[in-house]
C-alpha cells in the first residue's frame, strides 16, 4: 500500500479521459496549484488528435485544424509553447463535387446558409436558386426551442442549398444528417438571429455582420507538425509541473466517499478530493450509473458516428490533375462512398515542405447511420477512395503508401433536444459534490468548444471547497 501525502490527496484532482477536453482541464487544474492525476485508458493521449506519418511525412491522423476565430485552442496551443507553430492555412479555396464537377465553394454563407443568393450560382440549378430567393416573401417562422437545421432551411429556402451544401459542410464538422441536427446546438448564433428577423438571410446577413466586428485574421489554424503535436504538448507542460499522467489505465469505477471520491482501476483505487469525466457519453453514463441514475440514463442516450480517414502519398508527378485550392466536400445526395477530401500538399505549407517529390491528400469516409463502411477492410477503402478521386479529379496513378485511422464512435451527435439533454447531464452532475464532466458529447465538437468546456469543468472544480481528509491512500 502506498500512502499519499495527506495535504496533497486532499486537494488532488484525477481527470479521467485523456483526450483533449481532459487534458485542457488537467493542464488547467494544475496551473492553479492543485494536484493532477490524469488517467487514460488508451496507450497515448490526444483522443481525435493524433499526429503520424505517411512515407516519411508528417501528417495528421485526426482533426487537422482550430477555428482561430474562437480563442479557447489557439490560447492553449500557445501556453505551451505552440504560439510560433501555428500557421494558417495556404490556400483558403475550396470545391463541392457534386452534379459530376468540382464548384466552387460560395462565400457569403453561415455552414451553407446564404445570405447572398447570387453566390450559389453555378452550384445550384435554377429552380433551386428560386427557392433560396422566395425566403424573403415567406412570413416569419416560429422556430420554438429548437428545431433542425436542414427542415428549417429546406422550409424557408429548399432542400437543394440544403442537400448540396448546409449538408456536406455540417457532415464534415458532425458526420451527421442535416435534417436531424439541432440549430440551436450546431449553429447557436444562427439560431438566436433567425429568432430576431423576419427572414433566414437577414438573420444570416445578421450573423456575418457581428462576425466582420471581430479581429481580423485567417479562420482557421494549424500546427507544423500536426495539430497531433497539441495534446503532445500539453502533456509535457502536465508532467513537467508535477502532474501525473497515467496511460493504459481503464477506470473501472466511481464511487463517493465521505472525503472525496474512488477511483477504481485495474491498477488499484486511488483517492481523489474531485473527479473530472472527460470520457466520451457511453463510458461516462457506465461510471455514473450508481452515483448518478438520471445523468447516466441521458448520457446513454447520446449518439455516435463513426468515420475513417484514409490518407494517400503519390509522386506528385502523378497528381498533377488535382486543382488548386484545399480540398472538396461531397454532397450525399450524390451518391459517392468519399464525403471529403483534403489536399494536405496545397492546404498545409508544412505538409508541402516535409513532402518533396510527394503529393498527400486524404479522403473521409462515413456518416451517421453508416457505419458498414468501416467493416471494409483497409484495401477496400483505399480503393473506393481511388476510384472517387479519379472520377473527381482525375487521379489515375496508384499512391506510393496509404494510412487508414478509423474513428469509431468519435462524433458525437446534436439532434434536435441536444442542448435541453446537456443541461439536464448538468443538473444531475451538479448534485454530486466535487465531480464534473466534460468533452465533445455537451457544447460543441470543435477542438476550441471542447478545450473551453474542459476549462468550464476545471473552473467550477476549483470554485469548490475541498473535503476534509480521512486517512487518505492509493491502493
């Protein structure tokens, strides 16, 4: 038995789950001088951030970029020592491939919804950009509490800017089903503006302008090396200030005691004054189920969808068919097995410069609801990759090296109730002293939504007085 020191047990916080929203709240913990134990139950730590390589070059593996326009991630990249790797990315164009051709992306939109109709032309059909155009003599909708985003477009503006982009880009973002996707959950700016004015575009137009108020500079963000390198680094200013981080270490169970919490693992229990879950909602629910009946049962009832990458390295001799501009996303109503594809050589500089004479992109494959995909074995999803892209742009040569990351269960969905469901999650937890839970299952999926809910979770932790020790041990 391995007794702790009683004034550092008492005020120590264990964190479980070590992906990003978990090592957020640790890193954060830890800089107001408690204690920190994180445990995760993988080998590494970074969740959907995982830094790797392709023929020798640097790639990322998982999430790519941090909307720079939120602070939470590019904040957190520069406390530990990431500020001067943060780049923008290298080209801001970017295509839908649908109706058998790459089109321009349209600017002007908030996640697909226009405000300007005259920019969808060339993407949709002409009786689509009618509908677009007949929002402004609809009379005003009641939107209620919530409703979802792709009814609530197709309504006011028809099912084509829906299908053709509001569904593409949010699949990129959920891997979800526009017609299910909560409003208020996914797009909340959106939301409250469509509730203030008379027509979807002007609420829109709305939204853009209060966004044109805000600092100037890129949307997005990289890291060189890969946005893999965040949660890299933040476990290393983690451990380099004290804090403990214990990988391959399943939580088995959680119960209260009179000064603190248990933490039961396969390597013993240990003591813990407050519990951070930064678990996804299924192994969430299954540790709370004593604890916490009515959190648990919601937390079960979260979604998932699953998807895999597969990353190609060509001789960029072979490649040269491919456009410039970042990338293109797939509408589903096209029928293609690919929903995206990224062409990390002209969207990333430092992909370019780690690459030489090779080219890399990466197509995505899966939405909710179809998870068969992932059954297929690696071969096979290279190869319906291949032959998307030759049919998009015209790839005909085999890659020099393939990488397939599958991610199952890794995005949580938002439908229609979600943000009602996070706040019951959150009345319940908050009936149990000293524990907190946070991730991409509550407000947001993006990496700076999810580090803010893990600074969320470690602030009200904080604010909380600690208990007084019994005798205090790791076992």
């Amino acid at each position: 038995m391995n007794t702790d020191n009683v004034d550092t047990a008492r005020g120590r916080v264990v964190v479980i789950g070590g992906g990003i929203a978990g090592l957020a709240a640790a890193h954060r913990v830890l800089r107001a001088g408690r204690s920190v134990t994180l445990l995760e139950a993988a080998g590494r730590v970074g969740g959907k951030l995982q830094a790797g390589e392709i023929a020798g070059v640097p790639v990322d593996l998982g999430a790519e970029s941090i909307l720079a326009r939120r602070p939470e991630g590019v904040e957190l990249a520069r406390a530990v020592g990431l500020g001067d790797r943060l780049q923008p990315p290298a080209t801001a164009t970017a295509f839908v491939w649908t109706r058998d051709a790459l089109r321009p992306m349209p600017k002007g939109h908030v996640m697909g919804v226009p405000g300007d109709p005259g920019a969808l032309a060339g993407l949709l059909s002409g009786e689509g950009l009618s509908a677009v155009a007949r929002d402004r003599e609809l009379p005003p909708a009641e939107l209620g509490d919530d409703v979802a985003i792709g009814a609530y477009v197709a309504e006011r503006m028809g099912r084509e800017i829906v299908d053709r982009l509001v569904e593409p880009l949010l699949g990129g973002v959920y891997a979800g089903d526009s017609y299910r996707i909560s409003m208020k959950a996914a797009v909340p700016k959106l939301f409250e503006a469509a509730r203030r004015h008379t027509t979807l575009t002007d609420a829109v137009r709305a939204v853009q302008a209060a966004a044109a108020q805000a600092p100037a500079g890129p949307a997005f963000a990289g890291i060189a090396g890969g946005i893999g390198r965040l949660p890299l680094a933040v476990a290393e200013a983690i451990t380099a200030a004290g804090g403990e981080i214990r990988t391959n270490t399943p939580v088995r169970g959680l119960s209260r005691r009179p000064d603190g919490w248990e933490v039961r693992t396969d390597r013993g229990a240990l003591h813990a004054a407050a519990v951070i879950l930064a678990t996804p909602a299924r192994p969430t629910a299954e540790l709370l189920a004593a604890e916490s009946p009515a959190a648990a049962a919601e937390l079960a009832a979260v979604e998932y969808a699953s998807m895999a990458l597969v990353t190609l390295a060509f001789r960029r001799a072979d490649v040269a068919s491919v456009p410039a501009g970042s990338g293109f996303l797939v509408p589903p109503v096209d029928g293609r097995t690919i929903k995206a594809s990224t062409f990390s050589s002209r969207k990333w500089g430092w992909v370019d410069e780690g690459a030489g004479d090779l080219f890399v992109l990466r197509t995505s494959i899966g939405r909710y609801g179809e998870e068969e995909y992932l059954d297929r074995d690696d071969a096979d999803l290279v190869a319906v990759s291949l032959r998307d892209l030759g049919d998009a742009v015209g790839i005909a040569a085999k890659p020099v090296a393939t990488e397939v990351t599958r991610w199952t269960g890794g995005l949580p969905q938002y439908p229609v109730g979600h943000p009602a469901r996070v706040a019951r999650i959150r009345r319940a937890v908050a009936a149990l002293p000293g524990l907190r839970v946070c991730g991409a299952a509550y407000d947001g999926v993006g990496i700076p939504a999810v580090v803010a809910d893990g600074w969320r979770a470690a602030d009200e932790i904080l604010a909380t007085p600690t208990p007084a020790p019994s005798t205090v041990s790791d076992e």
